[in-house]
C-alpha cells in the first residue's frame, strides 16, 4: 500500500514540476504587471523538501487577479529566508498572459534585487 501512495506522490510532484516548467516558458515575453504579496508560507515538497508559495495580487485590463508562486528549497531555513525578503505588502512584479490574464507567473529574474543574496 505505501507504494501506491508513493507513487501517488511523485506523481503529483511530476505534475507540479511539469505544469510551472510550461507556465514558465515563454512567460518572460508576456505583459508585467505591478503585484503584491499577499501571503507566504513554507510547505513540505516532494521533489526537493521544502517550498515557499507566495500567494500574490495584481491587476490587469481593470480586473484583480491572484496567484501562487512555488519555489523549492532543499533547507527549511532557506525557504524561511527566502520569505523573509518578500513580506506581506511587498510589491512584485506579475507576468500574464494577454489574451487570458488570469494566467500567471512570477520569474526569478524579475524579483532581482529582492532576492539578491539568495
């Protein structure tokens, strides 16, 4: 039984993996938009231990829209630090896609100088 259930649980690590990976490509072209952080927390993870999930807002075309952005840490302590540099309030910036704006990502690249020393 515990085989199954670990099957199970890679399974959803896989997708989760595969479903950022598509999210991301391609997204650095897409229109930014000014987000804030609207909460954080650190989560256990399949793949590599432990998470950050920034829940995050932003407007587009006159709407609010929210997301979640997922980052793994191999150390608890790094995904503590890496939530520390985005509190609540925080202003991040959002990309989305233009033709279905309740589709998003935050890059790593765009949080530049938040994160530097991560």
């Amino acid at each position: 039984m515990s085989d199954i259930a670990g099957l199970i649980r890679m399974g959803i690590a896989v997708y989760r993996l595969s479903e950022r990976r598509v999210r991301v490509i391609g997204s650095s072209a897409w229109p930014m938009a000014n987000g804030r952080v609207f909460d954080g927390a650190v989560v256990q993870d399949d793949i590599q231990g432990w998470a950050a999930e920034l829940s995050y807002s932003y407007n587009a075309f006159g709407e609010y829209y929210s997301g979640i952005y997922r980052r793994g840490f191999r150390r608890k302590k790094s995904a503590e630090a890496f939530l520390a540099r985005l509190p609540r309030e925080t202003p991040i910036a959002v990309r989305y896609k233009a033709e279905k704006p309740e589709i998003s990502t935050v890059l790593t690249a765009d949080l530049g100088l938040l994160l530097s020393g991560l």
